[in-house]
C-alpha cells in the first residue's frame, strides 16, 4: 500500500480523471460478475458527468500522482415522501480499488459524501449493493447502515409497459 495514500484527496471529479474512473467501473461490474449488463461507455460517462443536462455526480480519492484510489457515483433523489423527512443522495456505486482496500478509502469517501449531504440539509444516503457482494455489504453494516427488509426494488422498463397498451 502505498504510504501517502493513509490521507487521500478527496475531490469532485475532473473530465482529467474519466478514463481511469471508467476503467474502475469496469473492474467493479468484473468484480460483481455483471460485465454482460454493463451499458456504460466512456462517452456516456463524460455526458452523465459533464454535459449541460449532467445529473450524476461523483467523489475521487486519490494518490498524491493523481492516481484513482477509488470513487463514488451519486444522484440527487426526493423520494418516498410519505415516509422520509429529507431528500437523499442515492449512492450509484462504490469503488476502491483492490490495491488500496484496508486503507479507509471508501470511509473517506462516504465522510466527504455526507458533508456534502448536511450541507444541502439531506438526512439520508441510500445505497444499492449487488447480494452476492459480501464485501460491499460488510462494508456498509460496518459504517452503520441499516438494511431494509421491508422493501424490495423493482425496475419496471418504460418501452414494456409502452409496447403491453398499445
């Protein structure tokens, strides 16, 4: 592990970091085993990012080289009013690289999403994490974050319901 790395820098992203924030997201979906669902290209990415209509943010953590040690991709949501008080960061993907695990990475990174998060008056991050991912869940359980039994999520793909009424 690296030594400066103890103390990483934790930033917005640059349009200078996307290829090796794309290249990280491949390894995750690698990780998760879900490669063949990945839709994502770097294009996309950059757009998502840094287009005039961007909507999805993201944090870096990285070495003093510049070098990505990690990241986390995360949108605005103002959902399920009825049963929360505040809006939330929904919390896209997590990712710390295996060279720089154990090394509070993605603590760091949720620290900073959250300063983020009281700054704008949000009460809550919500995180979606694959079931086989033990690593991931360990991870979440261990900063505190509770999983919701009550609920499970459904996608519902807007060209089927379109194609079932016509």
């Amino acid at each position: 592990m690296e030594k400066d790395i103890i103390n990483p820098v934790i930033r917005p992203v640059k349009n200078i970091d996307l290829d090796q924030l794309f290249n990280m997201l491949v390894a995750l979906v690698k990780h998760e085993g879900l490669f063949e669902r990945f839709k994502l290209t770097r294009e996309r990415l950059e757009n998502e990012l840094f287009s005039q209509h961007a909507d999805w943010h993201c944090l870096v953590a990285t070495t003093s080289e510049e070098k990505l040690a990690g990241f986390c991709l995360y949108t605005y949501a103002n959902i399920n009013r009825a049963f929360n008080l505040s809006p939330m960061i929904q919390i896209d993907d997590l990712y710390v690289s295996p060279e720089y695990r154990n090394a509070k990475i993605g603590q760091h990174l949720i620290h900073q999403l959250a300063l983020i998060a009281k700054d704008k008056n949000i009460g809550r991050l919500n995180v979606w994490c694959v079931k086989d991912n033990q690593q991931g869940q360990n991870f979440y359980h261990k900063i505190g974050a509770e999983k919701r039994e009550f609920i499970d999520v459904f996608s519902i793909q807007v060209g089927q319901i379109l194609s079932q009424s016509g």
